[in-house]
C-alpha cells in the first residue's frame, strides 16, 4: 500500500511539471508537414536525445510545445545548452525545421492530472 501511494505521487509530480507550460496558440498557422518532419527527426537523429515521443530522452522535453514555430527555429539556430548542437540554416534549412515543429505537435500529449483515473482516487 505504501508503495502504491509513493508510486502514485512520483507519477504526480513528474505530470504536473509539464500543466503550467505555455502551449502555442491554437490558431498559429503551421507552415510544416508533419509527415516530412517525421522522417526528418528520424534522420537528424532528434529522438535520440529527445525520444521518439520527444518526451522522453536525456534532451530537453518538447512537448507541450514551449516555443512558437519561429522562436523553435531560433533556438535550433544558436541553443542555450552545450549538449545541444547549433543547426544552421546551411546544415537544416528553415522549411525542414518547420516541418521538424509540425511533426512535434502532432505527436501525442500527456493526458492531464485530471484524466488519470488513479490519481483521482487519492483521498483529497
């Protein structure tokens, strides 16, 4: 039982640090094709350090989506982080790193804390 409590609240609190993220306005027009971008993250090798769901490698979470389209393409042009390499325009051109972004918001979500039937049965 008490295994199940620690368990459950571990689970909580790794779901709640994504809640207050600032997700990309609904209406911001994509210029991407998330096709395109899937094989693209396959080939410049993105899961590796952000996993196939970009949720679960060493590398930063990409989902939910921090950045608009413009501001992703940005900081893949000059990253904050030294584990991060720098992808010039020469190295990824601005059409694929919006294609790279379309595909990233196409993957699924995290479902919120309100949709995960075990956490609702804590006693409150």
């Amino acid at each position: 039982m008490g295994n199940q409590i620690l368990l459950v609240a571990a689970v909580a609190a790794l779901l709640s640090t994504t809640t207050g993220a600032q997700q990309p306005a609904e209406s911001q027009k994509l210029t991407g094709n998330a096709t395109l971008g899937k094989q693209l993250y396959l080939d410049y090798s993105c899961w590796a350090c952000h996993g196939y769901n970009a949720q679960t490698g060493n590398g930063a979470r990409l989902l939910p989506p921090r950045f608009t389209e413009r501001q992703f393409m940005l900081y893949l042009r000059a990253p904050r982080t030294r584990q991060m390499p720098a992808y010039t325009a020469k190295v990824l051109s601005d059409a694929d790193a919006a294609h790279i972004y379309a595909y990233i918001l196409s993957l699924p979500r995290e479902p919120q804390l309100k949709d995960v039937p075990l956490l609702n049965q804590l006693p409150k």
